[in-house]
C-alpha cells in the first residue's frame, strides 16, 4: 500500500477520518476503488461506509446512465 501525505489548512477543521472518508468516496464514485476498497481506506465496515456515502452526497449504485439502459434492455428479452 502507497502511503500519501496532505497538508491542508488547520483552519477547514478536518480530522484524519473526515479527510480520509472524503478522498475514499470521491475515489469510489469516480470507480477507481470498489466499494469494499473505499471503506477499508476510509476506515470503516461496509455498511457503515454504504450509510456515510449519502453525507458526501455519493450514490451507492454507482453506474452509467448508458450499464443502466443495457440492464433494462436485457431484462426486457429476459423471459423465464
């Protein structure tokens, strides 16, 4: 694992864990770290990552609008 140092102002009043939970939540939106990744990074269990993404404003389903209309797509000529 890389280790990565950051200087930011005292003055945003960040701690490591609020710094670290918004770098691994822009990294899972932009699909760089996968969801278990992101929450190892942030420091956090799974579902305890999944219930802190809506804080920063990420969604948990994180797909194009394009995978979501070939889901449709094939789940219209799906039959059982």
């Amino acid at each position: 694992m890389k280790t990565l140092t950051i200087n930011f102002p005292e003055s945003l009043g960040l701690d490591d864990k609020v710094a670290k939970m918004a770098l691994a939540s822009k990294l899972y939106e932009m699909g760089k770290l996968s969801l278990g990744q992101a929450a190892d990074l942030a420091g956090y269990s799974k579902p305890t990552f999944m219930e802190l993404l809506v804080d920063y404003g990420v969604s948990l389903i994180n797909h194009s609008p394009d995978d979501l209309n070939d889901d449709l797509k094939n789940a219209e000529n799906y039959s059982i």
